[in-house]
C-alpha cells in the first residue's frame, strides 16, 4: 500500500471512529520514515483497525518486540488504554501474596456459594512469532511442544487429566461433539474463524491447526493452546474461595514455566501478549454473578456497567465478550486493570469490587 492512500485511510476513520486507538496515534510522518521491512511488518499489526474500523484497540503486536520497535505507535495507544499519563514510567512488579487483603478472601457472601470463578493469564513463548505471525508449521511445532510439557504435567498427581487438540489428525483429536460440550462448560474458546478482529490480524489463520486445550483431572486447572496468545492458562472453580482460585493458577502457572521455554516478559509491560489490552500481568480474573435486581430490563446491561466503573469493574455477557446477559441475570464482572497493577491488586479489586455491587444487589 503507498504511504498517501494509507494516511488518507486512517483520516477518514479517525473522523468515522474516534474510538480506534491505532488511528488515533498513528503518525503518517513517522510511518513514511521507517524503512520498507519495518513499513511491512507495521502493515501487519495495523491490519485489523484498518479493516475494522469500529475496532477498539486496531493493532495486535506480531512478534514480542514489536512494542518496542513500534513504540511510537504502541506507546500512546497502551497508555490510552491503561489510563497510564504520558510523563509516568511504566513498571510492571508481579505480586502473588495475598496476605494483607482487607476481609475475608474465602467467602465474599453466602449467598454467592455457589459461583463460577475464573482467572487466566495471558502467555507467549519468547522464541516463536506471536499468533497473528505463525505460519501453519510453527503452530502445529508450538502446540507440539505445548504437549511435551503437558505429558509431565499429567503424572503429577495434582494435575492429571488430559489434552485434546483440534489439529486434524492428531492423536489426541478430540470429536466434534466432544468441543461443543467443552465450549459449552465454558473450558475452550470459540471458533476463531468466525471473529473478523482475530481474521484481520491473521491470528485465527489456519484453523483449527494446532490449537486445543489441556485440562487437569479435577477440571480446575485449564490451558488453551493457539488463540490469541500462544498460552492462556487458568484456573476455574465454583464457589467462593477467591484465594484458592489465584493459588491453583499460581501453582499451575510456576510449573509450566519450568517446563516451557522462557515467556516473553518485559519489565515495562510485563507479559509481552498479542493485543495491548493484555499486557502487564495478562491476566482477566471473573466471577459469573447472578444480579436479577441490577440487570432487570437492562438489555446492554447498561446501568450495570455504569455501576461497575467506579469500582474498576467491567461487566460482560455470561457466554464471554460481546454476548449478553444470561439466565437470572447472569453476566460475568472482572477488575479493568491489567498493566501497572500486580495479581494481588486484581484480585484486591475483584474482591472488594463485588462486594460493593453484590450490597447494591440486594438492597
Ligand atoms: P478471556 O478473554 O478472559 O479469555 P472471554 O470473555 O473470551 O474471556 O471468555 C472466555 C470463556 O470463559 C467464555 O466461555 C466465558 O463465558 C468463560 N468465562 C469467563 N468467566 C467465567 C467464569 N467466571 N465462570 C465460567 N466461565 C467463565
Ligand atoms: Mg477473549
């Protein structure tokens, strides 16, 4: 594409779609002085805001260093994003001690017994192009060495279980039948070909090669292979106990780490992940609450999500983002920060942040 057809693009979006981030930031100056391999891979990582106007981010990273490399571009988008103010230094600290929380970590109330609790990390192998770069060979390599480290994985006693792949042919292919249950319990991610965001950026290509997911014996402890992010790895148990949800993920997380090549990790943006959105400590921790009262004739859950700001919540639908609220009212609510705050902090928020909304509930 010639540099003035592309600056005219981003123009006309800026006007239609102040909201795209990568239009808001690019610099049509900046992109005629790089040179013609820098200008080709940026045309990768901006495809997806250019032929999605309406997107709300417009970039996704194509190799771990691309924030760097790019920062110009990335820069001002992730602190736009991270409400991060230009003149502040970023630093991403990892915190997984929980003491010190105010309250009690194992029961946010009674009532809330019997919910759905979750939280994932975002991860990337250091050494392989991220997602929307893989050719077909590197995602069906990486989801073989996904595996490797799964097998060990299974004979420790407190993780078992197994690992299903959507690759055809593979020797751990799981029936068609068998991913419709598994994406319906909520333990694997939808089929990415049909998300036009993740098509643009290349990350959905060559479905379903290489992609799946390993899941421990007591289904507690989870890992996608080949979405967005080479790795999301998580942890998810019904009921209250918020501190035991983040220590099996902790575990689960500190063993794949020893049994994996190194993560692409940075000091500034913590894990270096596919979209902006997901840097820092990579992680979404959700709970799917039933709150009939704060939902009620609330079709885009609207006064909900006003609701949730303040505390540093967003509100999303009960089948994950972009979908609506479920049966009684369910949706799922999950702390907004992700670069600048540790693991601690998110679970801090998540936890005092419910409370609050979980008192407006019953009120
Ligand atoms: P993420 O981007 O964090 O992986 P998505 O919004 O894409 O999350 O949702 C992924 C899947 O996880 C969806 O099926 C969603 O319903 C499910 N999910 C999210 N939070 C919970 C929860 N607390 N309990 C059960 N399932 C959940
Ligand atoms: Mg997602």
């Amino acid at each position: 594409m010639k540099s003035e057809q592309l600056i005219k693009d981003v123009h006309a979006i800026r006007e239609a779609h102040p909201e795209n981030l990568m239009v808001r930031y690019f610099d049509g100056e900046w992109f005629s002085s790089l040179g013609k391999p820098e200008q080709e891979r940026l045309l990768n990582i901006i495809a997806t805001g250019l032929k999605n106007p309406d997107s709300q981010m417009g970039a996704y990273a194509m190799r771990p260093d691309d924030y760097a490399l790019f920062a110009p571009l990335f820069d001002p988008m992730i602190r736009d994003f991270h409400s991060i103010p230009p003149d502040t230094k970023i630093k991403q600290v990892s915190d997984w001690n929980f003491s010190g929380i105010q309250g009690d970590l194992s029961a946010i109330d009674q009532r809330l017994a019997d919910t759905s609790m979750r939280v994932r990390v975002a991860r990337n192998v250091a050494a392989y192009p991220l997602p929307g770069a893989m050719s077909r060979d590197e995602r069906l390599s990486f989801e073989a060495l996904a595996v490797e480290a799964f097998s060990v994985l299974m004979k420790d006693p407190g993780f078992g279980g197994q690992y299903l792949s959507l690759t055809p042919g593979s020797p751990h292919q799981m029936s068609e039948r068998e991913y419709t249950s598994r994406v319906q319990a909520h333990q694997m991610f939808k089929d990415m070909s049909a998300d036009r965001y993740l098509n643009a950026a290349g990350i959905s290509a060559d479905w379903p090669h290489g992609r799946g997911m390993y899941v421990s014996e007591q289904e507690d402890f989870l890992v996608w292979v080949g979405e967005e992010d080479h790795l999301r790895i998580m942890a998810m148990r019904r009921g209250g106990d918020l501190k035991a949800l983040f220590t099996r993920l902790h575990g689960g997380l500190e063993k794949l780490e020893h049994l994996l090549p190194p993560f692409a990790m940075s000091p500034t943006y913590g894990a270096l992940n596919s979209c902006p959105t997901n840097l820092g400590a990579g992680m979404r921790a959700s709970l799917h609450l039933k709150l009939p009262s704060l939902t009620q004739g609330d079709a885009d859950l609207k006064r909900l999500k006003l609701l949730a700001q303040p505390l540093g919540l967003v509100v999303r639908g009960a089948a994950g983002e972009h979908s609506g609220a479920g049966e009684g009212g369910l949706v799922d609510i999950s702390p907004n920060a992700r670069l600048g705050v540790s693991e601690k902090e998110i679970l801090n928020r998540l936890y005092q942040g419910t409370k609050t909304l979980w008192a407006a509930e019953i009120r």
